[in-house]
C-alpha cells in the first residue's frame, strides 16, 4: 500500500504536480489524502477528504465517523464553497507564495554562513544554520537557536530537529512581505549578535 498525502498539490511552484495514483502500477493499493488546509488557507477546520478502494474507503469512513463524529456545519459549507467555487483566487496565491519563496530564499543565501535549498513547493524554508550553533552563546542545537530567535528578536520558527533536520530552523513564508522583510532583517542582526 502506498498513503500519499496531497495537500500540497495547488503550492507546487516549478514543475507540474503529479498525484502519486497517477504513477501507481497498482492503482488500487493507493490511498490519497487531500485537505482544504493549505490549498484554501483552512488550516484547523478539519475538513479533507481521501480517494483510494471504495472497501478501504468505507471502512475509514465507519471508524471517523466513531471517533470523531463530523465536522460542524460551517466547516462543510466553507469546504463544499471551496471545491466547488471559482479557483482564480488559487493561482493568484501560488503566483504570491513563489515570489515569497524566492525573496525569502535569496536573502537566507546572502547571509554569512546560511545555506537554504529552494523548496519545490508548500509554504515553508528549511534552512541550515550549522555554523552558528555551539558559538559563544551556546547554541548546541536547532532547538537552542530556534528560542535564540524568538527570546532575543521575537522571530518565531520551528526547530530542525522536529523534522528531522538537525542543524535546520524551518520558517513559515505564509505572512505578509512586510513582516518577511522585517523577520529577516531581524535575523540577520541576530547572526551578526552571535
């Protein structure tokens, strides 16, 4: 079986999405998993549906249905709204997203010391800050740097180590051009603090 989460399908930036069902051999072992979360900006309305065997399907249907009941009917408008409605608004936003990327990305890379891959899609950075890390103020980890950031520049990011990544901060560039300017300028003096 193959669980592929796809809620990122619309935030693809360089090169065209491709569902993982659409590469599978054996379609019928492939359960994928949408969300309004990302694609219509419905982070914590619980609403996302999943396409795969209808036996499978059936069968999550009966144990969501007893362990979280439904959501509430509100959510369901909204969802049904933004599937079905007009999805100009859609391109309009990963047009805005890619060029938050790109500036985020370019003045990540002009830090001294900073290293930050160009992500393909979704809205976050996952840059690599190794170099300041066991310095004077002892920063052992990303964890230590991540609560550098936000005790002493209120800039608020997520520790590598969350993810995997040791060594890496994770920033959201789901926020206006104005405080993405301000929070790197922000860390930039916090490099130059180390």
């Amino acid at each position: 079986w193959v669980f592929s989460d796809e809620c990122y399908e619309q935030l693809t930036y360089d090169l065209p999405y491709v569902s993982t069902a659409m590469l599978a051999k054996n379609y019928d072992k492939v359960l994928t998993f949408q969300s309004c979360s990302k694609t219509y900006a419905m982070t914590g309305w619980r609403i996302g549906y999943a396409a795969g065997d209808k036996r499978v399907i059936k069968a999550m249907g009966k144990l969501q249905g007893q362990s979280t009941s439904c959501p509430n009917s509100i959510a369901q408008a909204a969802a049904i709204e933004a599937l079905t409605g007009e999805q100009s608004e859609v391109a309009l936003m990963r047009i805005e997203f890619k060029k938050r990327r790109n500036f985020i990305v370019e003045r990540l890379n002009q830090m001294v010391g900073v290293r930050c891959a160009t992500p393909g899609g979704a809205f976050y950075v996952f840059p690599n800050f190794s170099t300041y890390m066991d310095k004077k103020r002892k920063i052992k980890c990303s964890d230590d740097f991540s609560m550098y950031l936000l005790e002493e520049k209120s800039v608020v990011t997520v520790s590598g180590n969350a993810f995997g990544g040791e060594g890496h901060i994770r920033f959201s560039y789901a926020a206006s051009n104005d405080d993405l300017r301000r929070a790197m300028d922000l860390v930039e003096e916090a490099l130059n603090e180390i």
